[in-house]
C-alpha cells in the first residue's frame, strides 16, 4: 500500500518574535517642524525732508546694528537757520518784555505821586468848601479848586490804566514768547532728526536711499528686523494640540496668558525646546506656545497654526549625541532656519511603550495573550525614538504584555502563536507543528 500522511484537523501555531510591553513614566515629546522668522520688522523713516549728506556702513543691508547706531545724516541747514531766526525772534520778545517792565515801573512811580497831587487837591477843595461855609471864599475860588481836584484825579486815573494796559501787553507778549519757545523747540527737534539712529538692535534688512538722494518727509530708508526676540511658525495637528491643551488641567501652575478669559481658543504657554541641527550638532534654545495665528485651521493643512516664541535667541546650548567635542560655535537663531519643536507633554492618561514595528496599520496591535493572537485596536500617543507610546485605557494594553514585533501572512484573532523569545530553539523544534516531521503511517 502507499504510504499515507497523518493530517491534523488542529491549526499550525505561528512562529513570532514578541517584545514586553513596558511601562512609560515621565513626559513626552512632541515633536513638529516649523521655520524660525522675525519677532517683527521695524520701518525707519526720514522725519525731515532734504538731502542725504552720509549714509553710514552700518545702513547697508545685512549690518547688524545696536540700538543708537547712526545710520543717515540729513542736511540741517535750513533747520539751523530756523532755529537762529527764532532764537533771535525769542530774545526780541524778551527785549520787548524788559521794556514793558520799566514801563510798569515808571508808571507805578508816577502813579504814587498822582496820588499825592490829588490827596492835595482834595484836601484844598475841602479848605475852600468850609471858606465858602463861612462866606470867606466865593464861588470862584471854589470852583477852581474843584477843577484842580478833578484834574488831579484825572490824571491818577490815567495813570492807572496805563499800568492795566501794560500788564496785558506783558501777558500778550508772554503768550506770544509761549509760541516762539514751541516753534523754536520743534525745529531744534528736527535738526535732532537729521541724525537717523537705528531705534533696535537688529539687522537691516533692506537699505532704499544713497548718499545725494534727496529724501522727503515720511520716506522709507531702512527696514530693521528685530533680534531680541525670534518667533517660530509651526502646524501641529487636532491631536498634537489636544495634548497641549490638557497641560493646563495636569499642570495647574501654568503661566496664563491675560486674554486667557476673553480667548476660547486660548493657548497655554507650553515650555518648548528649539532645535536646529548645524554641523552634526544640536543646537538649542528655550522657548514657548505664544500663540495661535491666524483665524483658525488652515483650510489646505487642516492644522493649526502656531506661534513659538524664543526671548533670548542668542542663548543657545548644544547636545552633542555622538559625544564628540564641540568645535562649532552655536549659531544665533535667525530668519529662515527650519527647526524641530520638542514640545514636552505630561500626560493624564497611563502610556505604555511597545516597539515602533509592532504599531500595524490602522494603529493595530498584535498581543500574544496565552499562546493565541488578539488583534487590539488602540491609539498612538507619539513616536520616541524605535518607540511608540500608546494609551492604555484604549484595548487594555498593561505593561508586562507580549506584543507581536515580527510579520505573519494571515491574521486571525485566536490563532495560535510560539513566541520564539520565551520559548528555546530545541523545544521549538520539539513542540512546534511548522517544524514536526512528517508522520507515516504504513499498513502491513
């Protein structure tokens, strides 16, 4: 007869390579890309109008200036002659008022004498009223002290308008020195903005005038961009931003930002590392979540934008992971470096750490559970590394779990598995149906 083999009913148990599932304690990263810009660019322009006399080496774009640096000279000429005219037209003024002065001083002088001629001219009219009571004097005599008393009084009178006329004249003319000083004050201040200084410290951009160019008022000269402060333009997903808001409720001692309660999309202000790879080193700077830009999700991206801003770009520090030494000096961050965002997240929910090759399509998980395959739906938390982090509370990942790491052909959820990193390779060969020999029965 011809010899037959023995089938079994039973399904062959898949060889695989498992890996623990182990516990991730601790922070996150998340990490996004984005592009460093400028915190702001600032427009200088010409307060003066007239002819450029020097432009400085330090306007020529590309310089990097400090605050003060001078960048343009404007002719002050006729600026200058305005200031001598005025300060010629102020001291007329002050010549007018000293002479209004010694008018007011002689005319007080003459005021105290009209008063002694008329206290006399009074005390005469009264001697001659009694005369005329007792028939001493006629009506003649009385009426010519009369007239002597009214013009006695008269001229007191005068006097004392002359004097109320000169005080106004010294307020008038008060008023009008007033004017002079202003006039004179604003074109010294113009003869000040003949001398362009640069307003920040920063680096120009772009330079519009030469030296003979005549500039007018409110004419562009320079554009200066801000380095004090650098911001850094990132996208970051529904989930990424998901992580990021739940920093408020696991760390209640967040910075705030003052809009917090007018803002219902307000964004924390996540401390994050700034990361710029430059000659097989990284390089460094702290920073943190400004903002979001924008209205809202970008309609293309269907992300949201967000603002990183570095307040001290020229603070940097290096992480050298291959250990060698530093021979570089860390560049400043500037306009136009694409960097990496480490964006530290301490999560409220238990993560799990299981090896990147084990994440299936669709965020599936193979577990090897009591020798037989159970397919577990679950949701990656972020890559580190060769590492995936996954919540646990989604398919009930605990740590201390085989997870499958190695391909299979089929998947079927309860078949079973021989995982070659508990097993020995001789009890493999044993006990494993893949590997059996074949069996033979033969009849006599």
């Amino acid at each position: 007869e011809v010899p037959t083999q023995a089938v079994s009913d039973e399904p062959r148990a898949a060889v695989v390579e498992t890996a623990e599932v182990r516990s991730w304690i601790g922070p996150f990263d998340l990490e996004v890309e984005g592009e460093a810009v400028t915190y702001r660019v600032v427009t200088v322009s010409s307060e003066v109008e007239g002819r450029v006399l020097k432009k400085t080496a330090a306007a020529r774009g590309g310089t990097y200036v400090e605050k003060g640096d001078l960048l343009f000279e404007i002719d002050a000429s006729n600026y200058e002659l305005d200031v001598r005219r005025l300060e010629a037209q102020l001291q007329q003024v002050d010549e007018e008022l000293n002479s209004i002065d010694v008018s007011q001083t002689n005319t007080q002088a003459l005021i105290a004498l009209a008063q002694e001629d008329w206290d006399l001219q009074k005390k005469q009219l009264e001697r001659m009223q009694r005369l005329q009571d007792r028939r001493t004097a006629n009506d003649t005599e009385v009426e010519a002290a009369m007239r002597q008393e009214l013009s006695a009084r008269n001229s007191l009178q005068s006097l004392k308008n002359q004097l109320a006329t000169l005080i106004q004249d010294r307020r008038t003319k008060e008023a009008s020195r007033a004017l002079v000083d202003t006039q004179l004050a604003r074109v010294r201040l113009d003869v000040q903005r003949c001398r362009i200084v640069s307003p920040i410290e920063g680096r120009i951009v772009d330079d519009v005038v030469e030296e003979g160019d005549y500039t007018k008022s409110a004419e562009v000269l320079v554009h200066i961009s801000d380095g004090s402060r650098m911001e850094v333009k990132c996208q970051l997903r529904s989930e990424e931003l998901a992580w990021v808001w739940q920093q408020t409720a696991v760390l209640p001692d967040m910075k705030k930002s003052e809009s917090a309660g007018k803002d219902p999309v307000n964004l924390p202000a996540v401390p994050c590392e700034v990361v710029f790879e430059f000659e097989g080193m990284e390089t460094i700077w702290d920073g943190h979540l400004a903002r979001l830009e924008g209205t809202g999700i970008d309609r293309d991206t269907r992300t949201f934008p967000c603002r990183v801003l570095v307040e001290e770009p020229r603070r940097s520090r290096i992480s050298d992971s291959h250990g060698g030494r530093v021979t570089v000096t860390p560049p400043a961050l500037l306009s136009g470096m694409y960097v990496t965002i480490r964006i530290p997240v301490e999560s409220p929910i238990p993560l799990v750490q299981v090896p990147l090759e084990s994440v299936r399509p669709g965020g599936q998980l193979w577990m090897c559970r009591d020798g037989k395959l159970d397919v577990v739906n679950t949701t990656v938390a972020t890559v580190h590394k060769l590492s995936a982090l996954i919540r646990s509370d989604l398919g009930g990942v605990q740590p201390g779990e085989r997870v499958v790491t190695s391909p299979l052909a089929s998947v079927q959820t309860g078949m079973p598995l021989i995982d070659l990193n508990l097993t020995s390779p001789s009890d493999d060969a044993a006990t494993s149906p893949v590997n059996e020999a074949p069996k033979v029965e033969v009849s006599p």
